[in-house]
C-alpha cells in the first residue's frame, strides 16, 4: 500500500519513519539509497505588480519571502539568507503553495525552482545574477530498496520524473 505524506519536515529513514522520500538537499550519511530525480535553476520570481525601482539592487529594494526557519538548509533558503538581509523577509511559510500564492499576490519576491515558477503562472523573474540549481533527490534506506513495495513505487517515480523533466 502507498501512503503519501507530504511534509517539509525531514523524516529519518535509519528510522523506517517512512520507507522512501523526496528530498531537495541530498544526504550525505546513513546506510542511503539516493538517486537524483531531477536538476532545476533556481529563480527569483515576483509578480508583475510589485514593482522594482530601476536601477536599483532587488536584494536590498524587494521585501522577500522565505521559508521557515526550520528549513534554513534548503538550496532556495541559503541562497536568500546568503544574499538578502533577514530584515527584508517580510512573510514565511513552510508550504510552498503557500509562498507561491504570496508571491503572486504581490507580497514579496521568492527563490523558487524555475520550473515550479513557471507552473505556478503569474510570476515574472528578477534578475541578481547567476543563480545557483538544486535538484529533486529520491532516497530509501539501503535495506529497503529491494522490497517489492518499495521497488515498485521507487519504478513509479523514476518514470513520473522523467516524463515531467
């Protein structure tokens, strides 16, 4: 049986928490399976009514919106906390549906996965530069990988994946 729980918070697999997950950051310990599901620029994306003073900084003249503090590590959130200043974080979510909505209504700028802003509609990109990419990491505990259950949802997703990518 597949039972979806989606979450921001990070699930720990050594911990059979949960038989498979889907992860920005990719885990660097742990007896892990992991296997990259996709690769995306990163974006800074607004709506097209919060407007930007020509010729000036969007780090510094945008109000921004983040994530949680809990997801500091997260590619889209140690760009924003390398770049902006905390003070300019008007607004933070841990859903990005939520942060998407803000951004299209205005309220801030958002890093985001190109692709993700792009499905989102209404958002246009700003640009500060080179942008860093992230990437979709799918990852079951070693001892797990094999069973068939998990075999046949990891198969699942692998093909979803490509077919989206």
């Amino acid at each position: 049986m597949l039972e979806l729980a989606p979450a921001t918070a990070v699930v720990d697999l050594t911990l059979r928490e949960a038989d498979l997950a889907i992860r920005t950051v990719r885990p660097e310990s742990g007896d892990l399976v992991v296997q990259r599901l996709a690769r995306a620029r990163l974006a800074v994306v607004r709506a097209p009514s919060l407007r930007l003073p020509r010729g000036h900084d969007p780090r510094v003249s945008l109000p921004w919106l983040g994530w949680d503090r809990s997801l500091a590590h997260i590619p889209e959130m140690s760009w924003l906390l390398a770049n902006v200043k905390e003070s300019r974080i008007v607004f933070r979510a841990t859903e990005l549906s939520i942060l998407l909505g803000a951004a299209q209504q205005g309220v801030g700028a958002l890093v985001v996965a190109e692709p993700v802003a792009r499905r989102a509609g209404g958002l246009v990109e700003v640009d500060v530069g080179p942008m860093p990419s992230g990437g979709v990491h799918l990852v079951a505990h070693r001892a797990l990988r094999g069973v068939p259950r998990v075999a046949a949802v990891w198969d699942w997703l692998l093909r979803s994946f490509t077919l989206e990518t």
